[in-house]
C-alpha cells in the first residue's frame, strides 16, 4: 500500500480544519448580523447564544454529509485514486477561494463552492474517462438531475428571500412602526407567538427531529401530531409573549437571541457538509479500499461503497463543532464580513463602502419611477397614513446600532422559515443567499436606501451577488484545473499545492 494515499487522507484532515475556520469566518454573517447590527447584547452575550447553537447543531448534524459521497457524482464509475483526486483538488480550491473572498469581507456561499468543485471535478474526470472508454456517458459518471435541482434551487431563493424580506418588512413596519414599544400592546403577542412558534418548528421539528439520537417512535410520533404541536404552541407561546411584555422585557430582543440560535443551529447542521463532508467521504473511501481491495490496485478499484449513507462518528462532529466555536469568536475576518452585511442594511446614513455605477443608477432611477407612478394611484389620506407609519424620526435605535429590533427580528424568523419550507421540499437553500437577501429586502422596504444613499447600496448588493456567481464559475473552473494537475502530476503536484494552500 503506497503512503501516497495515507498522506493524501492526513491532508484532507488538515484542509478540513482550515475549510472550517474560513467557512465560519464567512458564514458567521447569517446568523450573527442581525443581532449585532440591532446591538440586542454584548457581543460576547450574541456568541455565546451562537455558540451553543453550533455546538448543538453540530452533534445533531443529519444526512448532508451524503452530498460529498453520492450527491453530484455517481462513485460506482469512480475508482479509489479518481474520488481521491476529486477530495483533495476540491479542498485545496475550497480553502483558496473562501480566504480570498473573506479577505476581500465579501459573504458568498460555501454550499455554492461546495457543489461547484465537487461538479468541476468530477466534470473533468467524467470527460477523461469518456475519452479512454466511448461507451461511458456524463450520465454514468455525474448525478446531474441532484446536482441541476442544487443549483437551480440555490439562486432562485435570491428572488424569492429578497421579495419576501421586502413584503414581510413592510407589513410588519406598517403595524409596528419605528416606535415599536407604543404600538405593540397586543400585537407583539401574536407576532411573539409566530415568531416563536416558528423558530421552534425550525430548531426542535427540523433540526433535532432529524436527528439520529432521537428515537424513532418519537420521531414518528412528532411526524404524526405535527399540526397540533404546531397550534398548541403557538397558542402557548402568544400567551407567553404576552405576560412577558406586561413584564416590561422587550419580546423583539428575545426573539432576536432566539433566532440567532436557531440560524446558528441550522447552519451547523447543514453546512457542516461543506467544511467537513469531502474530508469524511476520502476517509471512508480509504478505509474502504484498504479493507476490501486486497490485490486491486487504487486506478482499478471503484467505490460502490460510497452509495450508501455517513455513518460520521460522533466524536468528529463534536470537535467541528468546537473548531467552529473557537473560529467564530477569533477570526477578524468574521467580523469584516458581518461589518459588509450589516452596513449596506444599516438604517441611517455615512460612508458608504461601495461607489455608483451606471447599473445601480439605472436600477435606482427605475425603481423610484415605478414606485412614483403606483403611490400616485393610491388616495392622499392613505398615502399620508403610510408615510406616518415609517416616520423614521421616531426610530428606537440602541446605541449604535445600525437598525431597529423589529428588523433583526424579522430578517432572522423570515430566514429561519425560507429555509424550513426549502427544507420540506427538499431544496438544499443556501443559508448565506436567503439570510443576505432577506436583510437587503427588509432594508429596503424599511426606507433605509434614501435617494443620496440607493445608488451605494445597490452597487454593494451588485457586486456581492455578482461575487456569488463568480464563486459558482471561479470553484467550477479552479477545481477543475488543480484535478488536472493532481491526476497527472502525482505527489510532486500534490505536495506543491498543500504549499500554496498552507
């Protein structure tokens, strides 16, 4: 048995360490921006809610690891030195393209990059292997009705999380207003109750009820009696919520910590695949072949065993979990994402950190033009009784905050809810996407891109999801490439590129 390949799974190990602390420098941002852009706690008090979040989220981190084994290529036409070449050309790239962007406090997707090297290497391969065998179809080699539906799935939840941030906000902002505490005697109870009840179908119903560690007789009772835990709850919740605010405690900044928790739990659960799948996936193929390949050399031996599901030890999911904890409280680069995110959604004005460009203006000017033509169709009591509901003057702002309590409470449950219903339809979202553009959306119906300021902010949410589609080609490309290199050029090419990753 040649070290190469013991090499290769001690790589894949180190590569997932580092594919964890840039992953969470960039991924912190879905679930710590709102909290900290509405200031709801000190910062330590929002991380230590996160924290306990991803610690759970990961123990509790279900069948994505599937994604990496079986989710984009078919490992029955794979031999064991093609799926290792696959892992660790997608890992070096992962590691590469996340640092820059991070670097550059750009969010985008780790699911993206994910799929994207996974597709860009197993492409290559795929076509190296046609050539040398005519018989074989992309269909044989590439799972490309999964890997259709990922992709499709990920950039229509653009649209479909901005329009919702945009709609939920504004409704909400029209019963709440900017001075929320005067207007929410009896409606913060129901919006407590929502909110709540949804964030507990999101944190006990689809996180935790997934899980392997919970029984299957009560899982199959939660199935059952979903409707009635869903009305119970919501019926206990409300009147909850309510005695707490005659309690004088701000209901908004616990349905905020609350989110965060269950964003922070969902994302540990869910994109731990992206940090740690690869690496686990090249571990069992490597176990895989050493027990069963006897005298198959690795280019003969091909990988049926990776069909079947992770079976991840316990032990591993439970240190990613701490890797991520430690990642999320020191990485400055964390910060520098957040500090995009939640300044291109902040209510007031400043200096904005992206300048015009023509697509924003034109975008801009369209948009005001439009929303002219409808306000003009609407009576002049209503209109005047709209624009005295985003009285901006009265906003509630704790000290030095970029927006209101109301807004990070509806940007965390509207995310918590998108990606639920994504969930149940069996659509992997991406976490970064929904909770990015729900926070656009709500700012924007929010009023928060004045005239001076529209044109700055657009140009930033350009030129982030702009980023997110180069990172689509970028990982598509580069992984494609560094297999090339990895296939032909053997441990030289293999040692030079941990070099240039390191």
């Amino acid at each position: 048995m040649s070290p190469l390949f013991t090499a290769i799974v001690v790589i894949l190990a180190l590569l997932a360490v580092m594919g964890i602390v840039v992953g969470v420098a960039n991924d912190a941002v879905n679930f710590l921006n709102s909290a900290i852009g509405a200031k709801v706690a000190k910062f330590r008090t929002v991380l230590i809610v996160a924290s306990a979040g991803v610690a759970i989220g990961a123990i509790m981190s279900s069948g994505m690891m599937d994604v990496a084994r079986h989710g984009i290529m078919q490992p029955s036409n794979f031999s064991f030195y093609d799926v290792m070449t696959i892992f660790l050309a997608v890992m070096v790239t992962d590691v590469i393209i996340l640092d820059i962007f991070n670097t550059l406090g750009m969010p985008t997707s780790t699911t993206v990059s994910l799929v994207f090297e996974l597709l860009g290497g197993t492409f290559i391969l795929a076509a190296i292997k046609i050539a040398g065998d005519p018989s074989l179809s992309f269909g044989d080699l590439l799972n490309t009705d999964k890997a259709l539906s990922v992709i499709v799935a990920i950039f229509v939840s653009v649209a479909i999380a901005f329009v919702f941030g945009i709609v939920v906000q504004w409704l909400s902002r029209i019963v709440f207003t900017f001075n929320y505490r005067k207007h929410s005697r009896w409606s913060i109870a129901i919006f407590g109750g929502i909110a709540f009840t949804a964030l507990s179908y999101f944190i006990f119903l689809k996180g935790m009820g997934k899980s392997r560690f919970i029984a299957e007789d009560t899982r199959m009772w939660i199935e059952n009696n979903m409707t009635a835990l869903i009305i119970y709850t919501f019926i206990g919740s409300t009147i909850v919520m309510e005695i707490i605010h005659l309690l004088k405690v701000n209901v908004f900044k616990f349905i905020v910590l609350m989110g965060t928790f269950a964003l922070a739990m969902a994302f540990a659960g869910n994109d731990l695949v992206n940090f740690i799948g690869v690496p686990l996936a090249g571990l069992d193929s490597y176990q895989d072949f050493i027990a069963n390949s006897n005298s198959v050399g690795a280019t003969n031996y091909m990988m049926d065993s990776l069909n079947g599901s992770a079976q991840t030890p316990p032990l591993f999911l439970l240190a990613a979990g701490v890797i991520m904890i430690i990642a999320m409280a020191t990485s400055k680069k964390a910060r520098n994402v957040i500090k995009t995110s939640v300044d291109l959604s902040r209510q007031d004005e400043g200096d904005e950190m992206f300048g015009s460009s023509r697509v924003a203006r034109g975008v801009v000017r369209i948009t005001q033009d439009s929303s002219s033509s409808i306000t003009q169709m609407l009576p002049v009591g209503l209109r005047r009784w709209i624009d005295s509901r985003f009285n901006k003057q009265e906003a509630e702002l704790n000290d030095g905050a970029a927006f209101d309590v109301v807004r990070a409470a509806i940007n965390l449950v509207l995310a918590s809810m998108l990606i639920t219903i994504g969930t149940n339809y069996k659509l992997p979202l991406s976490t970064t996407y929904v909770t990015f553009m729900v926070a656009m959306g709500s700012s924007l119906a929010d009023r928060a891109w004045s005239r001076e300021s529209a044109v700055f902010r657009v140009t930033g949410v350009i030129s982030v999801i702009g980023g997110w589609f180069i990172t689509a080609g970028v990982a598509f490309a580069t992984c494609a490439l560094v297999c090339l290199v990895i296939f032909y050029g053997g441990a030289l090419a293999k040692v030079l590129l941990m070099a240039l990753v390191i």
